[in-house]
C-alpha cells in the first residue's frame, strides 16, 4: 500500500466520522460509535494495522495520518459526552424544583437522662463548694451497709424482705451512706465528698418509691462542724439548684448513724405553688450530725472531729424540678417522656 492510497482511506474514515457523529445524540449511540471507530476491531485500528504494508521510510508520515485521525475521534467524542451530559443536567434542573419553606429532615439526637443531668448538676454545685465527687460499690456487704453505720442486727432495712441480698452477707446497697464509711476509711480529716449513685430496696413500687433509685451522699468531716454548718450547706444547695424562691428546714428524725438526726424539708417561699411544683413543705433526704460511734468505726477521734452528712433522692430532686408526679417514669425510658427534658 502507497501513502497516498493511506491518506485516501484516512479521508474517508474521517468523513464517515464526522457523518456519524452528526447523527448521535444520547450516550448509548456514542458509546456504539467509540466501539464501532475506536474499539479494537474498528475502523481506526483497522488502519492503524495497515502501516505494516507501508514501506518502513512511510511509516513515520503514516503514523502522523493516523494518530492525527484518532485524536480527532477522541477528542469529538469527549466534546459530544461532554454536551449530552450537561444537557442531561439542565433538563433534570428544569423539572426539579426545591421548596425551601418545606421543613427540614428531623435526625433524633440522643441526650442526657433528667435524672443524670440532676446528679451532673448537683456534684458541679459541690465540686464549686470544695467537694470531691466519690464512688462506691453497688454489691455491698453487711458491714459496710449496716454495722459500720451503727444499723444494729434487729434492724428492720436488714431483713430480706426490704434488702436484696446476693448471696451470704453481700446485698446490694440500700443506700449511699456505707460509701461515707470507706472514704473515710481511705482519707485524714477534712473530709469533704459527696457520692451520687443508684441504690436498691425491696418496696412495693408506687408514684414515690421503687425498687431501683438514686441518692446522693454528703459528708463533711473536720475540727469544729456543728449543725449550722450543715444548715447553710444545704441553704447553699437548694438555692443553687431550685433558686431563690426555696427556703428550706429541719424536722426531728431519727437515723443510727447520725445524732441529731434531721429530715431536710424544702417549699417555696411564697408559700405556694410556683409553676408546676408543689406547694407546702416536702421532705428532700435524711442528714444530721455523723455518729461518735461511726467516727469511732473510722478511727476518728471524736473528741477532735464532728462532722455532718445527708442523703438526698435524685429522683425526689427531679420530680421536685419538673413536677414530675410519678418515679417510675425515670425507669420506663419511654421517648414520649424523656424528650421533654
Ligand atoms: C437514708 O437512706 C439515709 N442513708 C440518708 C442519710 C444520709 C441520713 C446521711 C443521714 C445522713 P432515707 O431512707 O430516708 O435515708 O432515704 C433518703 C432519701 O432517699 C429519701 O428522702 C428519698 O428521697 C430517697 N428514697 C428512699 N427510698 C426511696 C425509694 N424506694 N424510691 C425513691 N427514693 C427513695
């Protein structure tokens, strides 16, 4: 074969190219002609294998022809792809329409239990008031839950009809008060702790009280502390937590392992309901003044150190803030409730 036999084939593929391409016009038919020019069979590689029959001195120009011929394939080719896909686009934006007064999609984001967020609140007021914030185990044995804190063999919270015992003298904790017992244990005086955490008591579950439920300890033991003290932490608190409308108070009661002991009352100040809290006087926790016999438990001197505590029900905390008017909802999870808080 001549060159210029080449050149004539080269022509005419061209012009076959450029007649089809006029005539495609979506990606099916362009892919069709890329495969019918340039796929391995195709036209242009059916040249390209004719440059052997070319004397070798015409091979450079030949290669020129042909690879002149494929560019322009190429290059039409992406052009055209190019063109269809943009046009594709512009007709989809024609018909779609974006209503921008419809509201967004909604994506539930988890947040923090009522409950946790009293218990993180209350040990931030603490912790501001020189508190450590400790724990304590929920299996608890007898000593520590009992006897260290003076609660005598015939007391009736011992029995198993209102504890969960495990098994021998292990039960899980009625209360938070034994984590007073193994702070101290680990500390010198001053003592400063409070300990939030999740107690268990064999009751009959009603709108105040269940089986599974939190309290918050205190404990303040050091040279001098009397009950004033234990008056204006817990005039502290309640005004840092419920606000200034919220006045709190004393009334006698008894706990083996304080003496005096105190039932801690709050009410709002004007006397009746504010929002949706109760009105009247409601009683918060237990506290007083921490036993000589405990301090003695410890190795405390307590001819040197007195010291107060309290135990508060977190839940108690929540029902108060919220007016929330039965406890169990704390446990149900239910959504319906928890996304108000
Ligand atoms: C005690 O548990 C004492 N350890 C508190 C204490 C600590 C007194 C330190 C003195 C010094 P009491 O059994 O009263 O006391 O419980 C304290 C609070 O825990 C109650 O006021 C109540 O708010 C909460 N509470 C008790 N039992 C339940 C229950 N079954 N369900 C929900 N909350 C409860």
């Amino acid at each position: 074969m001549a060159l210029d036999e080449l050149q004539g084939e080269v022509d005419k593929v061209r012009l076959e190219w450029e007649e089809a391409l006029a005539s495609a016009g979506d990606p099916e038919s362009l892919e069709n002609l890329r495969v019918r020019f340039l796929g391995r069979k195709g036209k242009v590689s059916a040249l390209m294998n004719r440059m052997k029959e070319l004397e070798p001195h015409q091979r450079a120009e030949a290669g020129k022809l042909l690879n002149s011929l494929k560019q322009q394939v190429t290059d039409d080719l992406q052009k055209l792809q190019q063109a269809l896909e943009r046009e594709a686009a512009e007709q989809r934006f024609a018909q779609e329409s974006y209503d921008l007064s419809l509201p967004g999609v909604w994506r539930p984001v988890g947040h923090v239990h009522p409950l946790t967020q009293v218990r993180l609140e209350l040990e931030e007021i603490f912790l501001r008031l020189g508190f450590d914030v400790a724990a304590g185990p929920e299996v608890e044995t007898e000593y520590y839950n009992f006897d260290a804190l003076n609660i005598p063999a015939e007391h009736p919270a011992r029995d198993e009809w209102d504890s969960f015992y495990v098994e021998g003298d292990l039960l899980l904790r009625t209360h938070t008060s034994p984590v007073q017992i193994r702070e101290m244990r680990k500390r010198r005086p001053p003592v400063r702790i409070v300990c939030p955490g999740r107690c268990y008591r064999r009751e009959n579950p009603d709108a105040t009280h269940a089986q599974v439920f939190h309290q918050l300890e205190l404990l303040w033991v050091e040279e001098g502390l009397t009950m004033a003290h234990l008056k204006w932490i817990i005039d502290e608190f309640v005004t840092a937590f419920f606000g200034a409308d919220y006045e709190m108070r004393f009334a006698a009661d008894y706990f083996p392992f304080t003496e005096p002991s105190a039932q801690v009352h709050i009410r709002p100040r004007s006397g009746g309901a504010t929002g949706r809290h109760h009105a009247g006087w409601l009683e918060i926790g237990g506290a007083g003044m921490v036993d000589p016999k405990v301090l003695e438990e410890v190795e405390y001197n307590p001819e040197q150190y007195t010291g107060f505590a309290f135990g508060l029900g977190l839940e108690r905390m929540a029902m108060l803030r919220w007016g929330i008017e039965d406890i169990r909802l704390f446990l149900q999870n239910d959504p319906r409730f928890l996304r108000q808080f």
